[in-house]
C-alpha cells in the first residue's frame, strides 16, 4: 500500500518546471496525465470514475445517496507547490487502502473527487469546476472565458475531447451528503502549535478586481516627463497603496498579475492591465478595502493625466462551514478550529451540503510556490484523521 | 511615381494589429514580407541589393567607394507607428525617383540601408544591425542574445536561411563616405515652430538596465501583510523614485516592460524583473540618474524585505553629428537644429563615417504608438530636402 506521500512521488514530475514550480493549467497535457493518474489510481482501488459535463472527476467507492464526498483538486497556479490540491486527493486515495484493509464496510457511497480547475489560474475565476457543477455560475459565461491566449473555456474542452454543451450543474450533487476536503495548510497557524491537523472554522471574503490604467504610449526617450501620461505611475502609486491600506486594516491586498502594453523597454505605456487580489475578515471590510484601493489608484491615475477603469471581476462571500460537523470533527480528531484566507470547492459546496475541511501543517506556511511543504509524519496524521473521519460518518 | 505616402500605404497593411499599432519584429513573417518588399521596390528603381552577414540590406545606384548611404530601417517597437523607420526608407526611394526623373547623375554611389533590428524590441539590444556592421558588438554575443521565448539571434536568422556564422564587421562599411538618415521626429521640437524638416545636433546618451527584485512567492489570501516579502513593492516604489529624479533632474526614465513570476492574481510574486530605459543630456547625468534610481531600488526592496539586482543590459554613449555636415546641411536646407533622446542607426554609424540626420515635424511628438504621425506635406517636404542633400553632395 502507497502512503500519500509515495502517491504525491508519483505524480512530482508532471508540470514541474526547471526551477522546481508546478505548472498545471486545466486543459492541457501536463492535466490531461494527471487525470488519468487519477482514473488508474481509483481503478486499483475498485471504485468507479464517473466524470460530469464540467470535467470533475468523481470516484465512488458504492452508489446510492447521501454520499462522503473526499478529495480536492489536481491543477496548481503558474508556479505552484507539489501539495496545494494533491495532498487532499492522495490522502483519500491513502485513507480508502487504510479502511480497505481494515475491511471497514461504509454504510454509505465513499466518493473521491477531482474537481477541475480550482485555481483560476488559466481562465481567471477560481473554483471553476465546483461552480458549474452547483450553479454557481452558468455554463453560458463559464465557457466563455478566455485564457491568456484568447481561448474559451468551451474550446479549451473541446480540444480535450469534451461537448462545452454538457457543461453546468451535476447531478451528482443530490446524492452528496456531506463534503470533508482534506488541504495542506496555506498559512503558518498550525506550525506554531503542535497538532499536526486543524479543522477549518471560515474562509474569509474574497475577490479578483482589474485595474486598467490608460495612457498614451510614447517614445521613452524623446518625451520629456512633463509630456507624458504614464499609466505605469498610476499602478505603480495603487500597488503601494494598497498593500499599506491591507496593513494596517489587517486585511490583504495583493497585485500578482500585471500585463504591459506596448511592453517595450523603450515606449512608455500605453496601457497597464493589473488585477488585485483582495481579502478580509468580513464582507464590509473587505468592500471598504476595495473602495478604499479604488480611491487611491483614481487619484494617482488623475495625477499623472491618465485613467483608471475598474472591474469587479469575482467576489466570493464569506463562508462559515457547518457548525454541527466542524465541532463533531474537531472533538474527534481533538484538532484546532482555525479560519483561512484562501478560497477552496469546499466553499462552494458548503452552500449545498454540509461541508468541512482538514487542514494539515505547513511548516514554512508557504503556498502557491515551491516552498510549499508538509512533512512526512504530517501527511500521515492528516491520512489517520480522514480515516477516522470516514469511519464516524460513513 | 508614387510618393514617399503612397510607398507607405503600400505596407500599411504589415504587422498591423487590430489597435492599428505595428509589430514588426525582426525575423519574422512580417518582416520578411517588409524585406522583400525592400528588395523589389530596390529593383524597380534599378538599384542592386546587397544583403550582410547581418541581414542589413543595401540598395546600390552605382558602385565603388565613397558611397553616400540613405535610409533607416523597417522594424518597429510592439504596438509601433507607421513612420519611425519605414519613413526614412520610402523617403529615400522617392527622393531618387525625383533623381531619376531629373536626370541627375551623381558623382559618387547612392546607397539605401534598410538596417535590421534598430528597436531591439525582440533581443533586447538597440540598432542591433548596424552595432554588427560597425563591430560595436561583437556577433558571438549579438548572436547568443535571446528574446522572450528563449530564441537566440542565431537561431532565429537560421530559421530564415541565414548562416549566423556569417554575422560581424561589414565590407560595405569601407566604401562609405557619408550617412544621412531621414527620420519622423520623436518629439514636439519641430511641431511648434514653421519648418518642416530640422537637422540633428546630437544624440543623448542612453541606456537600459535590468532590475530583478526577488522576494518570496506565496498565497495571496493566506499570507499576512507583515510576513511578506513582496517584490512587486520594491518595482512599484522604483517605478515613481525613478519617474520622480528624472523629471526633477531634467533626465528621463522609464519602465515600460516588467515580467512577474509566477504571474498569477492570487500568488504573491516570487521575482519581478523590469527594464529601465534611461536617458540623459550628459553621460555623467546619465550616471547619476541611474545611480540615484538603484539607491531607492536598494532601499525600497530593503524595506520589504526583500532584494535586488542590477544589470546594465546597454549603454550607449552620447553622440554628436559630424559638426560640418551638420552645418552645410542646416544651411542648405536653412533647416533649424535640434537635439533628441532617440538612439539611431545613424548614431552607430557616425563613429566611422560623417553622419547626419533629418527629422521630419510630427504634429502630436508621439512615437512608438499607433499616434505617430507626419502630414502629406511635410513628408513631401522631406523628401524635397533630401533631394537636395543628395544633388549637394553626390
């Protein structure tokens, strides 16, 4: 029987580029091989894939209603960790040979799932494939987002063999009944105490917003500076401020993506196209944070005689998970109950069915690069508590 | 015979994108279409074509030695105009259309140059072409010079048949006696003032330097403000440090090209690495600016825990125009003299023959955007003032 971290050895060669980061986009061949790991893994456990409209990947161990639903998802942000998704799908796969050879026999259907897409990293809104597949989104504006390249979602499918029409919401979701996402710890909460799993509490508020920043592109050597209406300025005085604003309301702000037209070393801008990452502790700050990053990135645009246009482009509420199941994991596993910042399909489930999640000790607290890491031991306690788990509610 | 606007409109439609800029990167589709282009206009006109090892083309009416050379070059920046570089080519072609149907015979060769690369906007390094004729760079580091997807010169003159061994110092340089390059003024020097045509002082020294501000990729939801190390905080300070000296200095400084990695909306960078170009009236202000700008780089990534290195990628001396030339044409032409911050193929060549420069008056000063522009007449005006250049001296 593989261990969890022998499963994630099996897979740490797809999409890691040379400095050591996963790259693993939805759609392409690096995903591609790993969904068809995960076809041969449930296979050598006897459970069957079935795959939705949206690309979701969901292995049952038996059939029927009122289903444990287990896993994560496979595909990383450009640049990722090896555990960030994975470690909740191996340690599934771990648990289900740990309960296999115990011969627990679950009074209900066991599922695990891939869930595509949860990052956003290709087509800009996370959690993709748990929305379509609950209606939290449409198929119609899904499919049509497009990735860096200009490509939809709906081609994207198609090229990977999928109709774009099946998209949408899943049946498999009214034979759920409860939702437990194991994840590697995105923060260093757990790595200063000493339990190796946590329990989540909340995920916080959270949304991607596009600043456009518009100028007028010149020649950088012949316009004086008095001349120009830089729209480099604009976003360079908004990324300053935001992350002082983030500070001290003890919130976060962050500009990760930036993308530059001309994008010549020697023409000023005529466009900076830059997208905000922000979240807070409650939907008012975190609309107050926004307003106030707004305000700031209008008036340093007009001081440089440029102009700002902004684009709300998701905006996730607030997620308590269910109390009732959060306390009954919490006093099983005697784990600490801890809130997030980062958004998972847990959070979109959880408007559906009852849902939870494990989280498991980062020691570095790093995420969404290559630091990211837990260690051996910790993997294991996080396998034994979703093992544990499944035998309280199944 | 058409006019240097007709020729113009003639390859309007080349490596135009649909926000009406220019990409004319060298070795390419686009601009292999442009060379031949260059070719057949050449042959019309009974000119013989030469290409170098470098892939500059000349355009010979005559032979032998002391050979007065016309032209410029007809690649742009990403999202270019329609003028910098193309102009100077049809200009010269009308020009001796307007020879021809005179009658004129000169007394030495007339040469038209379309030099390759003068943008640099694909490797990275300016006038790139006639820097190889002249043996400012050498051809192994000329040809070892990557673009963005990691293509090398040298690769990228064999996909398009040409042998890079054969890169280097040019014979054609030897029977050259004089360069007069024509060419769409960068600035608003000529728009404000009744003459159509100037002629150029001098060059300012210029350079580009690269910043890699390094930091720590990590979540962006998970990862408080305080525990960051951000080095999109170092570039977005640098940006308005550097913006700020060179307006209070007289200088010039610009980012207008920056590469984030990982590059995703919810990942705090890793690393943020941005091209300076920066320009002064003077070398030692040139020093000065660029040392001023890294002192705030240096403490603005200190500031954030974070770090920088930096690169002069090119530096390029300040140049002045053959002060006889430059007088007998001013006089000729009772053209007004002026200064730019441009670098030109005319500035590589006036270290090894007399050179000087036209520039014709641009109504709004803007280049390298879809915006530059020059009017009917004083493209026609152009073209009447190299006629006479040419019949003053050859």
């Amino acid at each position: 029987m593989p261990t969890a971290n022998q499963l994630l050895e099996d897979i740490a060669h797809v999409g890691r580029d040379t400095d050591d980061g996963y790259h693993r986009m939805p759609w392409t061949p690096e995903v591609a091989q790993l969904r068809e790991w995960f076809a041969g893994e449930a296979q050598v456990r006897g459970l069957e894939v079935v795959e939705d409209g949206n690309g979701n990947q969901l292995a049952w161990w038996g059939s029927g209603s009122d289903a444990l639903l287990l896993g994560s998802h496979l595909d990383s942000v450009r640049g990722g960790g090896a555990y960030d998704g994975p470690l909740g799908i191996v340690s599934a796969f771990a648990a289900i040979d740990d309960l296999h050879a115990k011969g627990f026999a679950p009074r209900r259907p066991i599922v695990v799932a891939n869930f595509t897409d949860e990052e956003g990293a290709r087509f800009g809104l996370a959690c993709l494939g748990s929305r379509l597949a609950t209606g939290a989104i449409t198929a119609e504006k899904a499919l049509a987002l497009l990735d860096d390249d200009g490509t939809s979602l709906a081609e994207a499918m198609r090229r990977h063999g999928r109709a774009p029409e099946a998209a949408g919401p899943a049946e498999w979701l009214r034979d759920i009944g409860a939702f437990v996402e194991l994840h590697v710890e995105q923060g260093r909460w757990l790595a200063d105490g000493s339990a190796a799993v946590g329990v989540a509490s909340a995920i916080w508020p959270h949304g991607r917003y596009r600043f456009d920043f518009t100028g007028q592109g010149n020649h950088a050597g012949t316009t004086a500076m008095g001349d120009r209406r830089d729209p480099m300025l604009g976003y360079a005085a908004t990324v300053l401020a935001a992350a002082s604003l983030a500070e001290r309301t003890g919130q976060r702000a962050t500009f990760g993506r930036v993308q530059v037209l001309p994008g010549s070393t020697n023409a000023i801008p005529s466009a900076v196209r830059a997208w905000l990452d922000a979240r807070a502790d409650s939907e008012p700050a975190l609309d107050s944070l926004v307003a106030a990053i707004l305000t700031e990135a209008e008036q340093a645009a007009a001081r440089h005689g440029t102009g700002v246009v902004f684009t709300s482009e998701s905006v996730t509420a607030a997620v308590a998970f269910d109390e009732v199941l959060r306390d009954r994991l919490a006093g099983l596993l005697e784990a600490p109950v801890l809130p997030t910042g980062a958004g998972h399909d847990a959070g979109i489930l959880s408007a559906h069915v009852p849902t939870a999640m494990l989280f498991v000790r980062n020691p570095t607290g790093i995420s969404h690069a290559p630091e990211e890491f837990a260690d051996e031991a910790d993997c294991t306690a996080g396998v034994d508590a979703l093992v544990r788990v499944v035998e309280e509610l199944a």
